[in-house]
C-alpha cells in the first residue's frame, strides 16, 4: 500500500512494473466488460482508460461488520490480475489490511481525503449504529456516524459492500440494540451503490469498482440501488435447478432421496426466487460453487431484511404468522376456531332479529286482518 | 334488480283493492312467513348461473328471460336478504338491500301465476339443487297475502273454501253425481257412514267428463273396495292452493279430511286429478298441523297395487301405440311413475313415450292454475306448441292422460290449435277393459 | 415491513379471521331460522332418500339427458373454470407448501409447467365465463354487484398468480406480495358474496335430494 498521492504513478507504470502485458491486460478487461454485460470494444476502451488513468483514490471504512465483505474482497481467485485492481486503485486506507495503526493510519486518511476531495471512492461495510449517542461502533474516540459523515462530503460515490450496509445487514435485525443503520440512512447527497451480500461476491465487488473507476458513471441500479448487471435476476431464474422446481421435485428433508438427487430445495427454505443476486451464475470460489449446489437453500442474504424475514427454512410461499415468520397449524387452529365462534355468535344475533322481525311481520298481518284491512 | 318485466298486461286484476302500502305490507309479513331455515338455504344457494330457465317451458317457448324460474321469486330473495338473512341488520343499515315496493310485486304477479305452471321442472335442473318450484309456491303465498292473486284463482278459492265448490252450479255436484250414476248405469256410494277407502272427484269431471266419474266408480266397485263418496268433501280440486292462499288450502283440504275421520277411512282416493295429489298426500298434513290418521293414494297407484294384489283383472284392450302425459304434481313432484305404466301394461297397451316424459315430461301448459287465468292463455298457447309436437312426434294415434286439467288443457288445444288428438283418460280405459265387468254404457 | 411481509403475516392473520367469522355467522344466521317439521308420510323409508340426497350430490354435476342440449355447453364452461382452479390452487407445489404451513399436512403436486399451462386455460375459460354472463340475456338480467365483483375478486388471483409466475411488470416480491394481497380480498370478501355457494353446493345437493327422494319425487 503506498501513501502516496495516486497521481504520481500512472497504472500502466504498475503493470509494466509487475510485468503484465499491454495484451494480458487487455485481455483481463475483455473479460472483465463481457461479465457485466458490456460490449467487447469496452474491454479495449477500458484498459486503455485504466493504463492512462492516474489510480483513483479508494477509502475503505469499517463499521458494525464481521470483516466477511472484506475477506471476500481479498479472496479473489485469480491473485495476479486481481491484486493488481488493488494495484489500479490507490487504497489509501483500510484499517485491516494497511500496515500502519493508530494516528498514522488516521492521518493517512485524512490526507487522501483532502488531496482527492470530491474524487475519492469511498468504501463502506458495516452498520452505522446510532444508539448511545453513536458510540457503540466508535474508532479512534469518534464515532462511525461522524466519521460516515465526514467522509461521505468529499467522495465522488460510495459503495456499501455487504448487506449490512447496505441494507443494515444483521445488527439492523431485530432488536436492533445498537440502533444500526444502513449508509443510505445516514448520508443522502452522494450517489451510492449498494452491493449487497452476506458477504457479497468477490467478483461482483470488484466488477462493480472497476465500471465506476472507467467510467465515472454509476451503472444502472434497482430500486435498491445494487447494479442490475449483478443483481438484475433472481437467484431462482438461473439456478441449475430449476428444472427440478418445475417439475416438482423438490427435497423434502436435508439428505433423503431428493436432497442426494440434487433437487429443488424450495421447500426446505431456499428464498431464490425472492433473492437478487449473482450466485447462481458467477457462483463463489471463482466458480466452484453456490450454497444451493452444496445442498443448502438460498438464505437471500442480499436482500434488505433477510434476517428478520425468516424462517431460512420454511418455505418462501409459507404463510408468515409470527414473528419467527412461522405458521404454526396450531395457531391457525386456535385463530379459526375463535374467529368462527364468534361468527356463530354473531349469528345467533342476527337469527334471532330476523326470526323477531318475522314474528311482528306475523303479528302485523294477524292486526291487519283483524282490523279488516 | 327491479327490472321491470316486459310485456306485462296492463290490467293487472288482483283479487282485492288495496292501497300499495298494504299491498306490500302483507307481501312482506307474508314474506316473513314463509322464509324459514330450508327456504333460507334454498335463497342462499342460487349463484345466478340462469339454467333454470333452460327447463321452463316459458322461456323455451318466448326466449324471454324473465321467465326464468329463480327470477319469479326475485322480490321474495330480495326480501329474505334484507329482512331475514345474517347479515340483514347490515344491509338495512347500510342501505345496501332496498324494500321491495308496490310496483314490483304488480310486475311480478304475472311472473308468478301466468307463467308458472307449478310444474317443478326446473327443480331438476339446478346445479345447486335448488328447489325453485317450492320457492316459487311460497312466493304465491305472499302474493296471495299482498292481495295479488289473480283474480280468476282468487275468486274460485274463495267460493271452494266457503260451499266446497270453486264455483257455484246448476245443480249442486252432489245432486250431478248421483246423476251421472245413473245416466252410465253404475252405482254412487254416497255416505256411507263407514268405509275403508272415501273417494272424491275431481268437479272438472263432473262438469266436463262425466264418464270418469262413472269409470270411478264402476272400478272401485270391481276391486270389491267398500268405499264411498261424501257429500260435504266431494272436490278433489284445491284453489287454494293454486291461489296461494294458505289458510284457504288449509280449509278446503280440511273438508276431505274431516270426512274421512267421519267415515273411518283407511284411504283417502284421489282421482285423477294432479294437483289434488299434491295438496293432499304431500302438503295436507303440515297444513292439518298432525300427521293424517289414513293414507293418502292417487287411483293410478291405488289400482296398480290391486292390480298386483289380484283384485284388478283387466284385459287386453285394441288401442295399440298410445302416448302417456305424466300429471307434473302426481308423477314428476308426487311421485308416481310407475303406476299409470303398469296399468297399461297390464292393458297390452304399446306405450310410446314423449321425448320428455316420465319425471321430465313438459307440463301441459294448464298446470298451477294458469288454465284458469284468461289474460294467461295467449302465453299458454305458445308454450303448448312443443307439447303438442311432442305427441305427435311419438307417432302414437291415441293420447292418454290421468288428470282431469291437462284433459281440458289439452280439449282447449284442440280447439285453438286444430290439433287432430283427443286427450283420453287412463282411468275410463281400465274401467272399459275389466275382465268381467257388464258392458260400458 | 415490506409488502410481501404484510400481506403474507398481518394481512393473511387478519383475512382467515374475517373468513372464518363471516362464513360462521352467515351459515349460523341462516340455520337457526325456523325449521319446520314435514308431518306427511314418507313415500320411502329413512335409508332410501337419505341415500337419495347423497346420490343427487353427484348427479346433479351433469345436466340430465333432457336438459343437455340447451345447458350442456355452459355448465361444461363453468366446471372446467373450477376444475382448473382447484389444480392451479390445490396441486402446484409453492401452494401445497402454503397449505401445509397453515394446517400441518402436504401432498403430491403436479409439474409447475403444467400448472401454468392449466392457469393460462382457467384464465381463459374464465374470461369467457364473463363475456358469457355479460351477452347471454338471462344472466345479464340475473347478475347484479355480487356476481361481477365476485368473478373480479377471483380474476386477480389468478391474474396475479400467473404475474408472479412469470415476472412479469414489477419485481418478483411485489407481485408474489400483490397475488397473497389478492388472496387476502378473496378471503374477505367470500362470506359476502355468491363465493359462499362452496359451502353451500353438496349440502343443498343432498338436503334437496333427500326432501325430493322423501316424496319418489324425480331428482
């Protein structure tokens, strides 16, 4: 990591240095624009964007996380090229990964934010709690609602890895002791990305990074503001198998029958069809796998409230009765039977008025009669 | 709701005068009445699906669509909604159910005695399983009680009830009866003060088709039945219960009842006479309020049973093909379908049945008082086009009936139609064909 | 809470509640009104028309002979709608999965691809049902609010439903929360309305059978 200021090396100088190729970069672009959609002719545009760009300035802060987002950013599988985007970008501060501590870490930061202001990205994971004043996630005696908001005034955009700040994530689940919030709920003047997941996907972090750092545009979001290309589709519309959805197979216990045949897990709780994200195509560990293909339902942990939303493993058209968000039949029972005595009370009332009105109607006609009407 | 109906004649001759708030106050104490938890589930139950008009013989004869058969009793769903049904205290609060008013009964009265035969077809239709034709006999009720019954119907219930006949004759019908005993050389039991079967007549025959009452009698006789006629319950008819006037049925079955305690009956005989059978064998007892001390029989069922018991010998007659019209009230609603069938077996008679027949044969058109109801006839008639097609279409040259109504229904035809058959009657025939009875007169 | 919560927590809580009440009173209202008692003989004894009555339960789903030339056409319109709407709702698997929350027991489904075929087909005849009730002149004179708000109410389940299915118009969440929404009216509104003749269609069958077969009447 180097505190220098990022305009002093140029990119292509570092992949001269580390010995990539104009063409082996090129390449990595390509493949890079063809991931997120993009046309070919991007690849070139980009890499060439990216060996004449001065490396951005990046600030990576980290609030109420488990450090996942971050673990997952560094588990990139392919180590030379995607070192180098650690490489292409000026990390000017991450408290985990950077070798200094304390006022020099600090001071480094503050320094990149004032040489770059208005052009630095800004990182964040993790909630930002509110509660005591601020001061459950506090960083060198300030609190991460300041330090947020402090950051946020000079970034050129922020992006949220992870659920938790984009969505609140886990602390935000109830009861939220801490008071978390999502970045969205703190700073509302800056163009924000949230790449939601718990973690989210190594590539999907770094692809998202790279469009910004080309382009300067923010890609096209969803109305929660995660770039469609990533999380445009539900995990359900691209799993493997759906197949076995559509013909109603599905596991009805974790190892029988239908789980060891690789069915659909929707009845064991996978939320796919409700979970936008990119799992089922790019998958995790440069390919290798997805939760589902391991056998185990999509927990939609890129999705606002997953945690809340429960059960991960009721089945998603289940109805939601309390506030495990299961339906027991024994309170259906119990629900049913009051409602419907009290409906046959209602009943017996109104029997009873019209069998009233049916006697005065009787008793109207008898007096009619007798009256020689 | 409250279309108004089209074509309703203008003069709507109800029985009484009466201003239109009492008009709609007895319709609806009347109302109130008749709607009880069954008719309540039968009012329930309709989903508007309008197959009901599909087996009434008024809308396939006019495709007029306010003949269908729930339709009739629109005001009185319209009233069990807003007076009787659960959530009835929500619909007056609301406004949400209006009060069925003068006009619409005035409409309806046509919809619900000229053209309805009472002939319960459409009970069978229903997918819901509905009873309409029940819930169209309690919608008369209310009529009746609003003073809407036609007058025809009103005026012949109100004599029957008052002197035990619809009209007033000549001759008394007692003095008629033992008239025609003699004219057909057979004799009347009359008064007999024990018996074990009573017998009644339906007046139609007295009036029209004498030689039924003669046949009658010249059966029962042949069966050996100690049985007898009483002169104070002679008709088998009920106008009160085609006018719908409860009460009124009430009593003018009360005459026959009361005569055949008097006479320590063990059966009470209807003739041939649809209707008849229904008021009595079927309504008579709820009317009477206990369970009837003897049973109640129609001859064709009577005779049937003497023909397998062996006391009915008949022969073989030289009709040959004939058709069989099933009295509605006695064979579709009443039950009895075998009876008359058998009997023609028994006469080696070649039955070929109508199209619609049995349970499911069309009314003659008559039923329900509607053969008495002269602004009806028009209506009538176009509804009998199918009937009379359906006769001839059997190919049958003779045409045999047992109830004395669809007979003139059917004499009535002739006329207007110039119809080439004559509607003949399944109790003369089996009184021509007794094996060792003297010759007809 | 988002929509999809609401309307399959809150909402559903509150739609069964007013469904099992409103189904109870209206039944309860109704059948304790006077009963009276029939005082004529019967032509059959007990065991003959009370099997009658279970007999019409199943004749009456098929016109008789007679009646099958004029009425064979629409009742065969009208059971196919609901034969598809009890497979769409009773035999595809995320439905079965919803059932068996509710009462603790699930069964075997059908392919999801032949549901949607069968939904598409529902939809259709359903539809069709509409436009019959509109032109043909005895229902048009028949129906009232009742019976287009009833088909309305239906409509959108199934509507939503294939919406669902298909993603088609918003995001998935949204319309799987407007279709369980839509299901939440259905609930509501039955116990109002004509939709109550599920209740009511075998025991009329069979009450009426039994009153007719009491008589030898024709059934």
């Amino acid at each position: 990591m180097t505190a220098r200021a990022s305009s002093e090396i140029t990119v292509g100088e570092m992949l001269r240095r580390h010995g990539i190729s104009r063409r082996g970069f090129i390449k990595y672009c390509s493949a890079a624009a063809s991931a997120m959609a993009l046309p070919p002719s991007m690849g070139v545009a980009m890499a060439e964007q990216l060996r004449n760009a001065p490396r951005p300035s990046v600030v990576y802060l980290s609030f109420q996380e488990c450090t996942g987002c971050l673990e997952s950013l560094t588990r990139s599988f392919a180590p030379t090229i995607e070192n180098l985007i650690f490489n292409i970008i000026s990390l000017d501060y991450d408290d985990t990964l950077m070798a200094a501590a304390g006022d020099a870490a600090e001071s480094a930061r503050n320094k990149a934010m004032q040489d770059n202001f208005g052009k630095y990205v800004l990182l964040v994971d993790g909630s930002v709690p509110t509660g005591a004043g601020g001061g459950y996630c506090t960083a060198g005696g300030r609190s991460a609602v300041d330090t947020l908001r402090e950051a946020a005034k000079g970034a050129a955009a922020i992006v949220c890895v992870g659920t938790c700040s984009a969505f609140g994530g886990i602390p935000f689940a109830d009861p939220n002791p801490t008071g978390a919030w999502p970045v969205t709920a703190i700073v509302g003047d800056k163009p924000i990305i949230n790449v939601s997941g718990c973690p989210p996907i190594p590539e999907v972090i770094t692809g998202t990074l790279l469009q910004f750092v080309t382009t300067g545009k923010v890609p096209d979001l969803d109305e929660h503001l995660r770039p469609k290309v990533f999380f445009g589709n539900t995990i359900h519309d691209r799993c493997y198998r759906r197949p076995f959805f559509d013909e109603g197979k599905f596991a009805k216990s974790f190892d029988d029958e239908g789980a060891r045949n690789g069915w659909c897990l929707y009845e064991l709780g996978c939320k796919g069809p409700t979970t936008y994200n990119a799992c089922a195509t790019l998958k995790w560990n440069g390919g290798t796998s997805f939760p589902i293909e391991s056998g185990h339902g999509c927990l939609g942990c890129s999705e606002p409230g997953f945690w809340d939303k429960g059960s991960f493993y009721a089945a998603q058209s289940a109805a939601a009765w309390g506030k495990a968000g299961e339906a027991a039949p024994l309170q259906v029972l119990k629900l049913t039977a009051a409602a419907a005595a009290a409906g046959a009370v209602l009943g017996t009332a109104s029997a009873g008025v019209g069998r009233l009105r049916q006697h005065r109607g009787e008793q109207d006609a008898v007096d009619r009669e007798s009256k020689g009407d | 709701m409250s279309t108004p109906a089209a074509g309703v004649p203008a003069s709507l001759a109800p029985a009484e005068n009466r201003s239109r708030e009492a008009r709609v106050a007895g319709a609806m104490s009347g109302f109130a009445q008749e709607i009880g938890a069954l008719s309540a589930f039968r009012l329930e139950s309709c989903i508007h699906c309008g197959i009901c008009a599909d087996a009434c013989h008024f809308y396939i004869a006019t495709e007029d669509p306010q003949y269908t058969p729930i339709w009739k009793v629109e005001p009185f769903k319209q009233a069990y909604k807003r007076e009787a049904s659960a959530f009835a205290p929500l619909f007056r609060l609301l406004g949400l159910k209006r009060e069925v008013t003068a006009e619409q009964l005035a409409q309806w009265q046509h919809l619900l005695f000229d053209s309805c035969n009472m002939c319960g077809r459409c009970s069978l239709i229903c997918p819901m399983g509905i009873d309409v034709a029940a819930l169209i006999e309690q919608g008369r009720h209310a009529m009746f009680d609003a003073g809407l019954a036609p007058k025809e119907l009103y005026l012949k219930a109100q004599h029957q009830r008052a002197t035990g006949q619809p009209e007033s004759s000549a001759e008394p019908y007692r003095e008629q009866l033992l008239a025609i005993g003699e004219r057909f050389g057979v004799q009347i039991p009359l008064d007999r003060p024990e018996a074990d079967v009573m017998l009644c007549v339906p007046r139609t025959d007295i009036e029209h088709y004498p030689a039924a009452v003669a046949a009658l009698a010249r059966v029962m006789q042949h069966v050996g039945a100690k049985c007898t006629f009483r002169s104070d319950g002679l008709v088998a008819e009920n106008y009160g219960y085609y006018a719908g006037g409860k009460d009124w049925q009430r009593e003018i079955s009360r005459r026959l009842i009361d005569q055949a305690i008097a006479c320590k009956a063990q059966i009470l005989l209807v003739p041939e006479c649809g209707h008849a059978y229904a008021a009595l064998r079927w309504e008579a007892a709820d009317l009477y309020g206990k369970p009837l001390p003897f049973k109640v029989l129609q001859v064709t069922e009577y005779l049937a049973a003497q023909l397998q018991a062996g006391r009915l010998q008949l022969k073989a007659t030289a009709v040959g093909a004939a058709t069989f019209q099933d009295p509605c009230e006695s064979a579709r609603k009443g039950g009895i379908n075998d009876a008359p069938r058998a009997l023609m077996r028994a006469m080696g008679i070649e039955l070929h049945e109508m199209k619609n027949h049995g349970g499911f044969s069309f009314c003659c058109g008559g039923g329900g008082g509607v053969l008495d109801i002269e602004r009806a006839a028009p209506l009538r008639y176009r509804t009998m086009e199918n009937k009379l097609r359906e006769i001839d279409d059997t190919g049958a040259a003779t045409f045999l009936t047992s109830c004395s109504d669809c007979r003139r229904t059917f004499d009535d035809a002739r006329a207007h139609f110039d119809w080439q058959k004559t509607p003949h009657s399944l109790l003369e025939l089996v009184a021509d064909n007794l094996i060792g009875a003297g010759s007809p007169a | 809470m988002d929509l999809l919560g609401f309307a399959r927590g809150p909402a559903l809580k509150v739609a069964i509640a007013i469904f099992c009440l409103g189904v109870a009173w209206r039944i309860v209202g109704f059948g304790l009104l006077r009963i009276r008692r029939d005082l004529n003989k019967p032509r059959a004894p007990i065991a003959k028309y009370l099997v009658g009555g279970l007999v019409a339960v199943g004749s009456r789903s098929w016109p008789h002979r007679e009646f099958i030339g004029r009425t064979g056409a629409g009742e065969a319109l009208g059971y196919s709608y609901h034969l598809g709407l009890f497979a769409v709702v009773l035999l595809f698997g995320p439905h079965i999965a919803f059932l068996g929350s509710l009462f603790g027991i699930t069964w075997p489904g059908l392919p999801s691809s032949l549901i949607t075929v069968i939904s598409v087909l529902t939809l259709t005849l359903f539809v069709a049902v509409l436009f019959r009730r509109v032109t043909n002149p005895v229902m048009r004179m028949l129906s009232n609010f009742d019976d287009y708000f009833s088909w309305l109410v239906t409509m959108l389940v199934l509507v939503t439903g294939l919406a669902a299915t298909a993603h088609f118009g918003a995001a998935y969440q949204t319309l799987l929360a407007l279709h369980i929404l839509s299901v939440d009216l259905l609930l509501v509104w039955f116990p109002f309305g004509k939709l109550m003749h599920a209740f009511y269609i075998f025991p009329s069958r069979a009450l009426n059978g039994a009153i007719l077969a009491r008589k030898g009447a024709t059934s």
